[in-house]
C-alpha cells in the first residue's frame, strides 16, 4: 500500500487525462456524423469510465469497486450489442425502402 501512496499524484493525472478524453469521446458520439462513430465513442465511454472506477478503487482502497467496475462492463456490453442490433434494424429498413423506391421508378 506504501507503493500505492507515493504514486498517488500519478492516479491523478490518469484520472485528469480520462476525464479529458471522455469529454472527446461525449462530443464524438454528438457530432457523428456516422452511426459507427457514435457506437464506437460510446463503447470507449464505457471502458474509460470502468478504467476511473478501478483507479478510484486502488487509491481509496475500496476492493468492492472492482466488482462494481465488472459490473459496468457487462451492462455496457450489453447496451453496445443491443444499440447495434437497434442501429442494423434501421439501416436494413431504410436500404429496404430505397430499393422499393428504385423499383417503382
């Protein structure tokens, strides 16, 4: 734990430079402009956001935050797998239409 504690400032700059990059990320998955862009920044979210979870854990010397951050990564694969699954239903809809669209023409 003595080896934890005098390198505690460098915890701290990680956590200033996710905190950063989750900002990136949020303004990514905003702005787009593709679907694949906006799913990609989301998982990034969620894997940064576990990564602070279990720094936080090891600096406040909390053990159930890992389990916590195991949590979180299976919530949030399964809402990456469910809003691709949502996503492919919408592209395959919408190329669906153009087709008949196409063939009316």
């Amino acid at each position: 734990m003595a080896l934890v504690q005098q390198f505690e400032w460098v915890f701290h700059i990680i956590l200033i430079i996710l905190a950063i990059m989750l900002v990136l990320c949020l303004i990514r998955a905003v702005i787009g402009p593709r679907i694949a862009d906006r799913l990609v920044s989301v998982n990034m979210m969620g894997t940064m956001i576990m990564c602070i979870i279990v720094i936080l854990g090891v600096i406040m010397d909390e053990g159930y935050l890992a389990d916590i951050a195991l949590i979180y990564a299976m919530i949030s694969f399964l809402a990456v797998v469910v809003l691709t699954k949502v996503y492919t239903g919408v592209y395959l809809e919408q190329k669906a239409k153009k087709e008949k669209k196409k063939e009316d023409k």
